[in-house]
C-alpha cells in the first residue's frame, strides 16, 4: 500500500525536470498519474518510465495560458483515470532575461507572467469546482526562492509572478478549505535539473554551492520528495505554506 494508492494526480510540466520526478515519485506512491507537456517524445518516456515500474499512467497535453485547453486536458483525465485528486501546477519556468527592466520589452513582461502566474491560476481554476462537489482535493503549486530573494542576476517578471503564485496559493487555500481543500506551495532554489546542468558552468555550481549551508544543489528529486509529503496524509493539518526546497538559502 503506497501513501497515494487510488488517487488520480495531474502534474502539469512533467515531461522532463521537476515535473518529471514528481509524476515518478507519485506514481511510485500508488497515484494514477497524468504527464503534461509539450515533447511527445518525453512524456512518452516518463510514461513509460511509470509503467514499467507497474505504475499507470497517460500523457496529455495542452497550452495551459488557454482556459479551454485546459478543460479539454481535465476532462480527458477524468475520463480515463477519474477525478483529479492531486493537482500540482508545476508548468511555467523563466521566461525572461535578467536585465534592467526600463529595456525590457513588454511582450517579455507579459509571457513570463502568463507562463507562471496565469498559467497556475487557470490550472486551479479548472479542477476546483470538482474537488468542492467532492469536498476533497489537493493542489500543490510551484514558486521559486527567487520570490523572495531578489538579485541583480534574477529575471524581475519571473521573480514577481512566482512572487504572485504564493499569495495565489494562500488565498486560495482560504477559500477552498472549508470545502476539504489544502493548497500548498513549494519554492525550489538551484535545483540541477538536466537543463541546469547543461547552461550552468561547473564554476558557477561551485559558487552555488558555497552559497548554501547545505553544501550541494538541489535535485528534482529533492522536491519530488517535498512534493509528495504535502501531497499525503502525513500533510493532513497543513494548508497554505509556502515550503522552501532550497537547502538553507533563503536565510543566508
């Protein structure tokens, strides 16, 4: 008996990374899982991935800045795993490049916080009215310790829209919890995933990781772990928190 056994898990953006990891760790814990993205390719090897550990899972996909999309993505998971259990709104990432925001073009601006901010609010938008007519549901979203941290290396539209999905969170968590509903957040920090480990210099790690008092980067797995506790039983009294995966480095 795993800690998810019969639950039905969206985790958008779990084609690769993060998202990836979780979607693993779920479905390890006995989740039915359906794998968002955009690479065919690499939903189809999460899946796989899933399935041949004995797990079940589909792949789905859909722009999810498109209201409508979304839906369409909802129904398909319902129809072919069941009602939405667990929502974890992972899709988004930096969409920007840091730099002085008097040059940055508004087109930037606005990609980076519909890519993030209303990509998560749409997400949670379409799953919620199920999990109140249930009284049941968890929603996990995904900001980052740039949040609240900022650095002249930051991108400022990604900072302030992750910045923005943690009071989303919170007030949705004051909403939605009389109906059964916890809503979490989770803020990874210099996590290596395989992107990061390709743009980021071995120099640049290093000086990472002396900036953490745990001295090491992060993992997806790390937050797969984080993850799956808020998304447990063992997380039961606990509704909107923003939990830092970060290794100590948002106090220092």
């Amino acid at each position: 008996m795993g800690p998810l056994d019969g639950k039905t898990a969206l985790v958008t953006g779990s084609s690769r990374g993060i998202g990836a990891a979780i979607a693993k760790a779920f479905a390890r814990a006995g989740a039915m899982v359906a794998v968002h993205g955009r690479d065919v390719q690499a939903m189809g090897d999460v899946q796989n991935a899933i399935e041949g550990d004995g797990g079940r899972a589909i792949s789905v996909s859909a722009d999810v800045t498109r209201f409508a999309e979304i839906e369409s993505m909802r129904d398909r998971v319902e129809q072919e795993l069941g009602p939405i259990d667990i929502l974890v709104a992972n899709a988004g990432g930096s969409l920007s490049k840091p730099g002085p925001l008097e040059d940055m073009p508004e087109e930037a601006w606005r990609a980076s916080v519909d890519g993030n901010l209303t990509a998560t609010f749409l997400t949670i938008k379409s799953v919620l009215p199920s999990m109140k007519k249930r009284k049941t549901g968890n929603i996990i979203t995904m900001s980052s310790a740039a949040a609240r941290r900022p650095h002249p290396g930051s991108p400022v539209p990604y900072a302030a829209a992750k910045a923005g999905i943690e009071m989303l969170t919170q007030g949705i968590a004051a909403q939605a919890g009389p109906f059964g509903i916890r809503v979490n957040c989770l803020a990874p920090e210099t996590i290596l995933t395989e992107r990061n480990e390709r743009w980021i210099s071995q120099d640049i790690q290093q000086t990472l990781i002396e900036q953490h008092p745990i001295r090491r980067l992060g993992t997806p797995e790390d937050v797969a772990r984080a993850a799956l506790f808020l998304a447990s039983e063992e997380a039961a009294w606990i509704t909107g928190i923003v939990l830092d995966v970060a290794g100590g480095s948002v106090m220092v």
